[in-house]
RNA sequence: GCGGGCGUGGCGGAAUGGUAGACGCGCAGGAUUUAGGAUCCUGUGGGCUAAGUCCCGUGGAGGUUCAAGUCCUCUCGCCCGCACCA
C-alpha cells in the first residue's frame, strides 16, 4: 500500500551529499581512455568568506551543465579550487589579527562545505589552493621560465604610497581618493618592478580569437583591449629653446595623411624629456605641480574628463618633417606615457581631442581634408572631421582622396614617408606589458636574488618553493617596497651564482598569475615534480565549456589565453586555447548593488539551504532568471527566497511519490515525448529557465489525470530534472526501487512521431491582424489553409466580396490574407 | 570619455521576423481540510463596453516588411569593464 510522506528534504539531502563524498561519484581518471572527455570548470572563487547567492548562482549554471553532459554519455571532468591569494585577506589581517592563511581556509572550508551541501558535483580529488606552496611554487617555476626566456624584465612604473601607513596602496584601497586606513592622500613613488611581455603574444592573441565559441561582444571586448592599430611611425625633430641640439622624436599616427594639417606637437605629460627640457629654467616649478596633478588621476579621468584643457606650453618646437614647419610642443593630460611613443602630433582639423584642446588654448587649426562636396573653414568648424575626404594643402598629395576605413590614400602616403626616409609604416598596440609586481605580503615570493656582481639572478629550480615566510607585520616597510623587505631572514641570501651576501626580491605575483593556469593543474593536481604532465593534459585538456562572469571578459581571459600560448612554445600543450566555449552567466545583485562580504551586504546561501533544502536553491536560482541575465534581489522579502522552489518541489514529491505499474497511456506518452524533445532542447542551449518551465508542464500534465503516475513515465521526468535537482530525484529514485544512481543514468530519448500533436492551431490573420482561429492537422497543406482562411466568416467580412491582394502561408500555424 | 551589454504586466520572465505575456510569483474570488511551509478550482496587460476573436500595448521617435518585442536609423535610461579587487 501507497505511504504518504511530506517532503522534507533534510533527511535525506545531506545523506545523498555525504554519500556522493565518499564514494567518489564525481572522480574521473587521468585518461578518459575511449570515451568521449569533456573538461567543465567554472572561474574558481576567491574564498572571502561563505558562499553567497551569486556564487550559487554561477555554480549551479556550470553543475547543471556538468550533469546534464555526463547523462548524455560523455565523461566530464568537473573540478574545483580556490584563488587563495589576495588583498581582502590582507586587509582581514590588518583589521582584525587573524594570519592571511589561517583566515583563507578558514573560508576555504566553509566554502567547500556549502558546494558539497549544495550538491555540485566536483572531482575532489582534483582540489586546487593556490596560496599553498605546492601550488605557487609553480608560479614561481613558471616565472623563471618566462624570466629565462626574455619575457619577464624589470621597468620602472609608479605606485601609491602611504606616507603615514608607509604602505603601497591598491587602487581599490584608495578609491575615495585617500587611504582606506588614515586618510591620508596617496604619494606617488616610482618603483622597479616586473613585467611580463606578453606584447609578444598581441598578435596570436588576436589571431586565434576566430577558434574559439565565444560570445561576440567578449571578442570585440578582447580585440579593442589589445587595440591593433595600422599607421605609421613618423620622425618630427624637436629643438629646445635656447639650444642648438635638435633630437629625432618619433610618433606613431593612424593617420599620417594629416601630417600637413598637423599645428602642435604633445608629450605625454610625464615624459621625461618634458621634465629634461624645463630642467633649470623658471618653467620648472609650474611644470612640477602640473605632472604631480596628472600623475595623481587615473587613466580614465585623464583621458575622458571633462577638462579637455589641461596641459602647458613647453619651451621647445617641433619641426614637421613633410614641410619643415615649426610648430609648439606642450605637454598635455590626454597624451599616455604607454602608448605609442608617448608623443604625438596634434591635429586638431581632424582629431576630436586635439581640436578640443587646439580651441582651449588658441592654437592654429589647419583643414587639410576636406569632406566631399563640402568646403570646410576652420574657424566654423564645431568639430573635428575625422571621416573620409580629399586632401588639401598637403603637398604633392593635394587631391589624393583618403579613406581611413579602407586605408584608401594612407597607404600612398605612407609609402611616400618611407620613401624619403620620413617614416615607415608601423603597427602600434593598446596593450601593454602585464605589470605583475605587487608590493604584498600575501601572494607568491618572485624568484629572484640579487647580487651586486651578478644582476638579477633566478633562484634554482632545485630550491623552490621560495618559501612564503610566517612572519606577523604585513603593512609597513621603510620605504615603498614590500612588507617581505621587514623580513631579514627572507631578505638576506647567498647569490646562487657567485654566493656572495645578496638580497632577495621582495615583490610578490598579481594573482591574475595564479589564474592563469590553474586548469592545467586540475588535471594533475599531485605532481610535484612539474607545474603538470603534459601527457596527462593531453587527455583532458582544453576546457570544453568554462562558466564565468563578464566582468572578466579581459584581464583574466587574456592572461590565461597568453599562458596557454607560452605553455604551447614550450611544447607542454598541444593546444593554443585553453576555453573552447565560454559561458557568462549574468550577475547576481541585491537591492540593486553587488553582494560583497567587506560590507555584509550579502545573502548568504546556507541560510537558504538551511530553510528550504540545497535542491530549492538549485531549483529556485535556475528559475529566476536566463542563465546569461543579471538577477537582482528585490530588497524586500529575500528570506523567501527558495519557498517558490520548495513548494514546486513539494508538489512534485506529493504527485511522484507514489507510481503505478500500469503502463503509460498514450495520450499521456506523448506529453512525456514532447517534454523530453522541449528540455532536451533547452538544456543543449543552456537554456535552464525554460526547461525547468516546460517540466513544470509536465508536472501539471501528470496532475490532472487521476491515479498515481505510471512508474516509467515518472522515471523519465525524474531524469529530465536531476540535473537541477540532484536529491530529490536521487531519492525518489531510489524509493522506486532501482539500484545505482540517477546521475549515472542515461539521459532520456524522445520519438518525433509520438511527440507530435494531433491538432495545432492555425492563426488567421487579415492585414497582420488575428481575426480567426481554427484547428487543423499538423500536416496542412498551404492549399488547405488558404481555403479555411477565406471559408472563415470573420475573413469575409473584411473582403466585403472582394478578391484578396495576397495571401500567405506559413504552414501549419498562420495565415494572412492581405486586402484593399 | 572609450569599449561591451540590457530595457516586455504589480514582480521574475516566455516568444526560429508569424497568436505578445509560456512557466512561475503576487493579487482577487471560491472550495476543502488531516490547520499545513497547506492543498485545490476560477480569474488576472490597459481601455471602452450591453455585448467585442473591438481598440491600444514590448523605454521613446522614425523606417523596412503581407507581418516587427525581434531587423535598420536616431534617442533616452540602467548595468559591466577600462590595466594594483578578483
């Protein structure tokens, strides 16, 4: 006899979740041998304290996805680690006296038991901290590669400082313009520091974009951060005044066919050869206070506020090499010491930035392209024309027409420069080498010793890890350095070249490095003899789908995508990507603001597994929205959050509990048929809101026949919905008798012919307008619907007798009959 | 400022250029009871109405099309990124 119970999905979800622990249910080999492998990870969180409902989010998405391919037969890799390195633990250390590490994982271990409660289905085995020393000495192996061949180097590049904390501060430290900790305002410091010279990859990085399933707009993101750009690189000369030294200056220009119109010259406001030029003379202290006040804006603000004035006069000309014209040099804001040469000549007629600071300092605008058909004066001009024209003024190229979409014109001009030894063509990048010095303590120590005989010396393979010391202050040094520099034993080693007293780098890695290529050592996560084996990445790698946010649609998508690359040239990979397809779930909000652990302002998911059960929360943040939408909390009333799901749940429970052993009827067959052709269909576009609608279809189906379900018809739905609910269907399955696991079953096939309707409804449109409707066959013939549509009485009342102009079918489902 | 997105009922959202509002929440009326985290039934975009398969309706303004939430142009609002948060 049938028993009824209430779902109470406490009792059994975490003796699923224990169980799925310990028997290992999620590992997977080293060798997916002869099935077919897919390799499914999501961005790995930083552990800043519990799991939050974004991260339930972002994670349910990827476990869903996981579980849904492994039912359809392939054998998923599915890991998960921790970016354990970073500056919120830090900051937990400063506030509160709790060591980095320990505070780390501590929250590690919270976190890990709220994915196990949750359900995801994770290769434990595979774990991955990255704060772990048999993680970063990796990096640190890594780096000395790079270091080894040529594609780390030390550059001067500055930072802020903290007078009164006497500590290096990160941008997000001082985002209200003082010090996050005393108010104080930041000084600027130059400092030393590491780069990666990943510029060598811009052009692979671009190229192999066309491989990858990406969504466009991250593409489009990708291709104007490394920002390519075609022109050329022209010599002006410039002579300080009161000198008679005249010093080559090269810029870079995209539009070296503006050289005659070309009425002032910029350097970058800290270039050093402004600092050079006013060296001595009484522009000196004026100049002074201006570079400090540039340098203490961010890129952004310089080069978009609203000030588009800000800049001085220099005391020198540059002479334009097309028609040894002198014109003003200045100094400006908008010019970047970081791109292209730091310099540039200023057109105003045909660059907007240029025109607007020509107009705020009075400086000669020359048209020398002029639109067709139009004839433009400067002193009307209201804005720069940077479009297509004919050249004016411009020397033996007066009425060559150019085209800066098609290069149309440029290229001659730029052949010409070359020609006389004026230019050349050059290509010129956005991008920049990755800066991955940080004056931490928390993060990975850089290899590197040095001597005052030998330079920069790696530390030996042999002797890594460089150890991260234990060591209790991690704020204030000396000066604007690391606070590893307070430790004298760190600090203090013998050069592994000549063994002389030398003196350890300080600097720690950006965590970006960590990130890099963590999925690599998902698949050999042990080894410790190797960052990985590379015949073990072989088998699994690259990642068939990653799930991640937007947010990280460059920085980290871009350095992963340039490790790969270094990897491949050291003949580790055989693969030139590492994501193959790339899934950007929307972002999770509350109230209309990010969750974030340092201002509690967070919904934290155990509170909702503790009320409703981890398959409620599964269930309810799959429902709420698209995968790829942003959702946003209402501010009210979040601790409902998951009653909606667990009441569908509930019902759910109360209508498959009990099954018959009647066989499946037919009408009712083919419900279940076109179910699984409907989620099926979905669940291949991830589209998990929609398929969780249409089981909700079902569900209702099986509800309004009387009696219990037949039994097989239940299994099929039960199975259609185990991925995003892995307990209840788990232990509804089992309750039914059957041995093993739900997961490792086989996801269910659907027959077209069963799962097609008897009827459809046809829609009758008069001039677009629906106007009738009657029930036909799905198989109507155009024919067919043509002589029902103008039968139908409501159509004949716009005919008045009439011929229709036009009538169009669209089998089975509409008809329009267009008239007068 | 530059680059990338998103705008549909009271709410979350659904719609290969082809019935706008699937599915669910909420709300209203009702039923029932083992009073539960109940359950079930009916209704629910706006307007006018005696009645309508009547009119209006996908941020706004134009356009293309037999047909536009969907495509095009312009515009407004919001979100993400912009190189030391990760």
């Amino acid at each position: 006899m049938a028993t009824s119970e209430r779902y109470e999905p406490h009792d059994f979800e975490q003796r699923w979740a224990q169980t799925w622990v310990s028997e290992a249910a999620y590992a997977v080999p080293d060798n997916p041998g002869g099935r077919r492998k897919r390799f499914v990870m999501e961005m790995f969180p930083y552990p800043s304290g519990d799991l939050h409902m974004g991260h339930v989010e972002n994670y349910t998405i990827a476990d869903a996805m996981a579980r849904y391919w492994r039912m359809r037969g392939f054998m998923v890799m599915h890991p998960m680690g921790y970016d354990a390195f970073g500056l919120p633990a830090e900051n937990a250390a400063i506030k509160r006296g709790v060591h980095p590490h320990e505070w780390t994982l501590s929250n590690i271990d919270k976190m890990r038991s709220s994915f196990i409660r949750l359900g995801y289905s994770y290769d434990w085995a595979r774990e991955v901290i990255s704060c772990e020393p048999d993680y970063y000495r990796w990096n640190q192996w890594i780096f000395l590669q790079m270091f080894q061949r040529g594609l780390a180097y030390r550059s001067t590049s500055p930072v802020n400082w903290c007078p009164v904390d006497k500590t290096v501060l990160a941008k997000e430290q001082i985002s209200t313009g003082v010090c996050w900790r005393c108010g104080t305002e930041p000084e600027i410091r130059d400092l030393t520091q590491w780069f990666l010279k990943i510029t060598d990859y811009s052009d692979r990085l671009l190229d192999d974009m066309q491989g990858l399933e990406w969504a466009e707009s991250i593409l489009t993101q990708q291709r104007n951060w490394i920002g390519r750009s075609e022109g050329a690189e022209v010599v002006f000369k410039l002579k300080v005044d009161g000198s008679d030294e005249v010093h080559d200056f090269p810029v870079f220009t995209t539009r070296p066919d503006t050289l005659w119109g070309a009425t002032f010259f910029v350097l970058a406001a800290e270039h050093p050869a402004a600092a050079e030029m006013v060296s001595g003379t009484e522009h000196e202290a004026e100049f002074t206070k201006f570079v400090d006040e540039v340098r203490r804006q961010s890129e952004m603000e310089r080069v978009g506020g609203k000030d588009k004035s800000r800049g001085m006069r220099l005391p020198a000309v540059a002479i334009n090499p097309v028609n040894g014209e002198e014109i003003p040099v200045w100094a400006a804001d908008y010019v970047l010491m970081g791109y292209g040469t730091g310099a540039i000549m200023a057109v105003p007629a045909h660059d907007q930035r240029d025109f607007d600071f020509a107009r705020a300092h009075d400086i000669p605008i020359r048209v020398v392209v002029q639109p067709e058909g139009q004839s433009l004066a400067a002193d009307e001009m209201t804005e720069a024309a940077a479009g297509t024209g004919v050249l004016a003024e411009s020397g033996e190229f007066t009425g060559t027409k150019v085209d800066p979409s098609t290069q149309e014109g440029i290229v001659d001009v730029i052949a010409w420069l070359s020609e006389q030894g004026k230019g050349k063509r050059r290509i010129n990048y956005r991008q920049r080498d990755w800066l991955v010095s940080r004056q931490r303590y928390w993060g990975t120590p850089i290899p590197i010793i040095f001597c005052d005989s030998c330079g920069e010396v790696p530390v030996p393979y042999e002797d890594l890890p460089v150890q991260l010391p234990e060591q209790a202050d991690y704020g204030a040094t000396e000066d604007a350095v690391s606070p590893l520099a307070n430790n004298e034993e760190f600090v203090n080693a013998p050069c592994p070249k000549c063994a002389k007293p030398a003196k350890r780098e300080t600097d720690t890695l950006d965590t970006f490095f960590d990130s890099s290529w963590y999925f690599l050592r998902y698949c050999d996560p042990k080894n410790d003899k190797h960052p990985f084996n590379p015949g073990k990445v072989a088998k699994w790698g690259p990642v068939d789908n990653y799930f991640g946010g937007v947010e990280h649609a460059v920085m980290h998508l871009i350095y992963a995508r340039f490790f790969t690359k270094f990897f491949k040239d050291m003949g580790l990979v055989d693969f030139d990507e590492p994501f193959m397809r790339l899934f950007n779930q929307g972002h999770v909000s509350w109230a209309g603001k990010e969750m974030s652990k340092s201002t509690g302002h967070v919904i934290e998911a155990s509170a909702t597994i503790d009320e409703y059960g981890a398959d409620s929360a599964r269930t309810f943040i799959l429902f709420s929205s698209p995968p790829e939408a942003d959702y946003d909390f209402p501010a009210d009333g979040y601790g409902e959050i998951g009653r909606v799901a667990h009441s569908w749940l509930a019902r759910v429970w109360r209508i498959l509990e009990n099954v018959s052993d009647e066989p499946v009827p037919d009408d009712l067959n083919s419900q279940v048929h076109r179910s699984v052709k409907a989620v099926t269909a979905d669940m291949e576009d991830f589209g998990l809101n929609t398929a969780i609608a249409k089981m909700m279809e079902l569900i209702n189906a099986f509800y309004k026949r009387s009696g219990p379900v037949p039994r097989a018809a239940a299994e099929v739905f039960l199975k259609l919905l185990a991925p995003v609910a892995p307990f209840i269907t788990e232990e509804l399955w089992h309750r039914y008798g059957n041995e093993g696991s739900i997961h490792q079953q086989r996801w269910p096939t659907y027959d077209e012919s069963l799962a097609e309707l008897s009827k459809v409804t046809m829609v009758i449109q008069v001039n677009g307008k629906v106007r009738d409707k009657v029930e036909v066959a799905p198989d109507v013939t155009k024919e067919q619907m043509q002589q029902l549509a103008l039968d139908s009485e409501k159509v004949k009342s716009y005919l008045n007798g009439n011929d229709p102009l036009k009538v169009i079918s669209v089998p089975p489902k509409l008809v329009n009959v267009v008239v007068k």
